[in-house]
C-alpha cells in the first residue's frame, strides 16, 4: 500500500510544497536508502527513497538524523539544484521531480526494478543510485504500466480479478474493500454472470472510492485480523485503526518503522522460544534419567552380585577370558563380563568400584533432583510466559532474566570475545582468561591473545589454554605468574595431583600446525613452574 498509485499522488502533493528549496546534500548510510537534504534558508527538509525489496517506498520527513559515520554523499550533480515540482507519471508507480537543471526519477517497481536515477534533458542517464554503471549512459524510457478498463475484462474473468487488475488502480486491499461495502458481492462472481445493474452499481462504489482516496485529509495505520499492518488513505472495514496521521509521508514511515520492529520481534521471539525449548527439552531428559533411580539400584545390586560370586570362585586368582558363568545364591546362572587381561580377584575389584560409583551416583541424583526439579518448573513457565510477550521492549525485558532460569546466555553472538572465556582477576591489574573445551582454547590463543601475551598450559596432559594479557613483552612478577600457573593446573587433566607441571611462554612462540587436532598447538620456547591445582580464593 504505500506504493500504491493514490498513495503516490498524496506524497507528491506533499513535497510539492517544497518548490524552491536547494538540494543541500544527496546522502546514503545504508545502502539500500538515500536521503535528499533541501533547504529553503530557514529550514531543512528531507526527501527519503527506500528500495530494499520490503519497503519500496518514497516519502518527505521534515527531520532526519544523519549518521556521524558511514554517511556517504552521492548524485553529486543533484547538489545545488533547486527544486520545482513533482508528479506521478501517468497511472504509474514513478515519481519525476523536476529541477532547474536535472530531471531526477523515483521508480518504484519494487525489487530489483526499484531505483533513483539522475536524467539530463535528452533523457541520458546521467547518474544512479543502484548499478550505476549498468546505467549511467542510457536512455531513460519510463516503463508505463497498462492496465485494462473494468469493462473490458473478458466475460469470464472473476469480478474480484477485474477489479484488482483495472484501471482503478485498486489492487486487492481496495477491491475487497469495495466488494465489503456493496454487501452484496465476494469477488467470486463471473463478470458474464452479473447484470447491468450490478456493474452500474459496482463502477458507482470504485467512482466513490476513487474521490475518496483521492482527496483523503487523514491517513491511518491499520491492523488487520490477521494483525498484518497496512497504511491507508480510508479506514477499511474489518481493520483496526492503530494510528491517524495528518499527512501521508508521516503514515508510510509508520508503516515502515512498525513493520521493521515487527519483524525485529518476530525474529528474536523466534530465536528465544527455540532456545527455551531446546533447554525445556533437555532438563526434561535429565530429570527423567535422574528420576530412574530403580534402574540405578538394579546395577548397584548386580555389581555386588558380580564382585562376591567372582571373589567366592575357588579359583579366583585365575583368568577366564572375556566372560565367565557361574551359579548365584539361588541356583541361577549368571553371565559375568569380564577383562581378559585381569584375574578374578582383579575384576571383583573392578566390580566393587562400579558399586561404589553407583551408590554415589543413586546419591548424587536424590540430591540434585529437588533442585533440577525447580529448575524444570521455571523453565515451563518461561515457555507459557514467552506466550503473553507482544513488545520488542517486553522481549528484551524477559530475555535479561531468562540467564536466571536457565543459568546461560540465549544469545552467544551478543557476546564480546573476552565474555568467551573464564576470567580471573590475578591482581596488580594483570587478568588471566582460560579456555573452557578445545574449540574455545583454539579461539583464545589463536584469536583472542596477542604476540606478547603469557600463554599457560599443564605439562603433559590435556586442560585448558590460558592467556596473562599483556601490553608490552615482559614478565609478570613471580606471584601473579604462578597464581596464574596454579589456575592453569585446576583446568587441567592433573587437577587431583598435589603439583603439576605448567608450562609459559609468549604467544608468539606457540602455534598451530596445519592440520592439527582441536586445541592441538606446538610450542618453540617454554618455562616450567610446579603449581598446586587451586582456584583464587
């Protein structure tokens, strides 16, 4: 609807009402919008061409911020000019704007048709927003678009298709509009099918719209039962009013920056709700292995079953292979598995520790549960909360305390790279970051450390990366060095050892063969300190 011809013809009468203002500057700061800055010596005015495939559009706004960067001027030759006047050409959807010296033209096909092209008297191109230099050069031929009279639809065309398609330049928001107001037609009847009658009665409502649409005073943002919003010179039945403003340019740029906030809400609405159902999905799985506490219990009770059977065998010190079977306490035969390389005694033993394990594993779980249990309830409720949220100020709002529910992040991407990584204060205004799996170690030291940062890491064993940010190459004071080693060493594969072998180096002296492994990297030059596993207190 706003590159609807009757929507045009109002925006025309409203930049008409600069003529004789100068074009100050001709500017983009994105690329698909550009900005005609006019004054008239007291005051600025600005003429807004939109071509982005959504919002094909052109419209007058009487203030504009202009970006103090990535503002960029264009159509030189436009700069300077004064302006006379505008007019939709013929039943068109191109607006020419007249200036003393040039010809400038808003073509609004839409699409990759849409463009703004500057054109000297002999219709020459002589500058382009979009591709210029598939333009600049050519004649400029305004594509006229043709549209049959209403009557002149073939006798079997539907009266919902001749109205849309017709010289009334309705479309289908103004034909259903009419079609409602005659409360007598759905669109559906043949045009053979309808009587005189009918047509004369039908041509009356478009000649009533047509002046209505024509010397509309008010334009209106609407919403639709379907809540898509439209701009609109008539209020339409079976629409909401949202808005009512006093000139046409105001209710486009509604329309606009409305639709854009949507699609904003819609976006992220999206990117929340697929991020709360996957983490309702997961504690649902867990809770539901954590609540199996009788399958726990069969296998405690199997593995002690197990270890005595095979510590009862007369011949326990011997070695029986992969598996052995034997009678229980109540005459039945049980299948053992067993390792080869181990004795019997050997594989009781194994069976004893699997025992142990399970019954710290029953009590993990009766420990944790209440509190998982708690966490599933607020992650269901964020769900059917999620339901009620309708503003992109709401949204932004819930996701802020979504982290206090779930305990993560919904979105990683708005993170800066040192949110990444753990961080440590280490004091004296030195900071350690460390890698929390393989990947986050390659970003850290191949992304994120610079050449004369302290790179740390466990002798020896696998563990996490860690970077001492530094500004310049020297050596940290021996505390914060091993603070730094003992952080290193808690991040380890070793962190049960009483000491562990840290390495340190510059980040210049580490790298990262071609072909490598995940967190895999080779150092040149290394120092080793022992460092007791240990967080800062």
């Amino acid at each position: 609807m706003i590159r609807n011809y009757y929507t045009l013809t109002h925006i025309v009468k409203e930049i008409n009402s600069l003529c004789g203002w100068v074009v100050d500057d001709v500017f983009t700061q994105d690329k698909d919008s550009l900005v005609i800055s006019l004054n008239d010596g007291k005051r600025e005015s600005f003429m807004i061409f939109v071509c982005d495939g959504k919002f094909d559009s052109f419209y007058h706004k009487n203030s504009f911020g202009k970006a103090r960067k990535n503002a960029f001027s264009l159509l030189n030759d436009l700069t300077g000019e004064v302006f006379q006047g505008a007019e939709v050409i013929g039943k068109s959807r191109i607006i020419r704007l007249n200036f003393v010296h040039t010809t400038a033209y808003a073509v609004l096909f839409g699409g990759a048709k849409s463009n703004f092209l500057l054109v000297n008297s002999d219709g020459l191109i002589l500058d382009a927003f979009k591709n210029k230099h598939q333009n600049i050069s050519k004649i400029f031929a305004p594509e006229s678009e043709s549209n049959k009279e209403f009557d002149s639809f073939s006798p079997d065309t539907t009266l919902k298709h001749a109205l849309a398609n017709s010289s009334y330049l309705f479309g289908s928001t103004y034909s259903a509009e009419l079609l409602r107001r005659t409360g007598k037609f759905d669109g559906s009847e043949k045009l053979a099918d309808l009587s005189a009658d009918d047509l004369s009665e039908i041509q009356n409502h478009a000649i009533g719209m047509i002046n209505e649409l024509t010397n509309a005073t008010k334009f209106y943002l609407l919403s639709g039962s379907d809540s898509k919003k439209i701009m609109s010179p008539l209020l339409l039945n079976g629409y909401s009013e949202i808005g009512t403003y006093e000139t046409c340019s105001e209710a486009v740029n509604r329309k606009i920056v409305s639709q854009i906030v949507e699609s904003e809400f819609s976006v992220e609405y999206k990117r929340i709700f697929a991020y709360l159902d996957k983490q309702k999905r997961k504690i649902d799985k867990q809770i539901e292995f954590m609540q199996d506490i009788e399958s726990a219990e069969h296998r405690l009770a199997d593995y002690r079953k197990f270890a005595e059977l095979l510590m009862s065998h007369p011949e326990s010190r011997s070695k029986f292979g992969n598996a052995i079977t034997l009678n229980d306490w109540e005459n039945n035969q049980v299948e053992i598995k067993l390792d080869s390389k181990l004795n019997l005694v050997d594989n009781a033993a194994k069976y004893f520790d699997k025992a142990r394990a399970t019954v710290t594993d029953i009590k993990t779980r009766k420990q944790r549960l209440p509190e998982m249990l708690v966490k599933q309830r607020d992650i269901h409720k964020s769900v059917e909360d999620l339901k009620s949220v309708k503003s992109i100020k709401e949204l932004e709002r819930f996701d802020s305390n979504i982290k206090k529910v779930t305990g993560e992040r919904t979105n990683t991407s708005k993170m800066t790279m040192e949110d990444k990584f753990r961080k440590f204060e280490l004091g004296e205004g030195y900071v350690l970051y460390a890698g929390k799996n393989a990947s986050n170690n390659d970003e850290l030291t191949m992304k994120f450390a610079k050449p004369n940062d302290i790179w740390l890491h466990a002798r020896g064993t696998s563990g996490s990366h860690t970077i001492i940010r530094m500004d310049s190459e020297e050596k940290p004071p021996k505390l914060i060095l091993q603070k730094a080693a003992e952080i290193t060493a808690y991040y380890s594969g070793a962190r049960n050892a009483k000491y562990v072998p840290v390495i340190w180096t510059y980040k210049k002296y580490v790298r990262k063969p071609k072909g490598a492994n995940v967190g895999a990297v080779v150092v040149a030059k290394e120092t080793v300190i022992m460092a007791e596993p240990k967080l800062p207190e």
